[in-house]
C-alpha cells in the first residue's frame, strides 16, 4: 500500500485519467473529489463490495435454477 500525505486542495494522479483532490478534512473525515472518465465505475467500498455479493448470489441463483430445470427434464 502506497501512502501519501496530503492538504486541502492538493491532488493525487491514477495514471493519466484519474484524479483525486483533497476537498476538505473535518474532524476524522476527508473529503474526496474523484475526476474519472465516465465509464469508470466510483464506489465507497462497502457499497462495492455489496454489488459484488448480489452478483455473486444472483449467479449462483441462476446456476440453481439451471440444475432444476435440467432434473426436470430428466
């Protein structure tokens, strides 16, 4: 992990297309702002890794449903 100190107002570079820029600190929170093109997905992560677990679950459903509809036809 990478750490970097930074102020208000100061940025941080992601390769050429993401920028991320230090709004404001109040008390225990940062503020971010986060530049990005369009088709780059920005999430906190808790909501990310939420995605990620009703993708999972929402494939597993549908490989269930597969295996019954093929004990079906059986």
């Amino acid at each position: 992990m990478l750490v970097l100190t930074r102020r208000t107002d100061e940025a941080i570079k992601i390769g050429d297309d993401i920028e991320i820029t230090i709004i404001g600190i109040e008390g225990d929170q940062v503020k971010l702002g986060i530049t990005a093109p369009s088709q780059v997905e920005i999430h906190r992560k808790e909501i990310y890794l939420s995605i990620k677990q009703e993708n999972s679950d929402a494939a597993n459903t549908s490989l269930n449903i597969m295996d019954q509809l093929k004990a079906l036809k059986k």
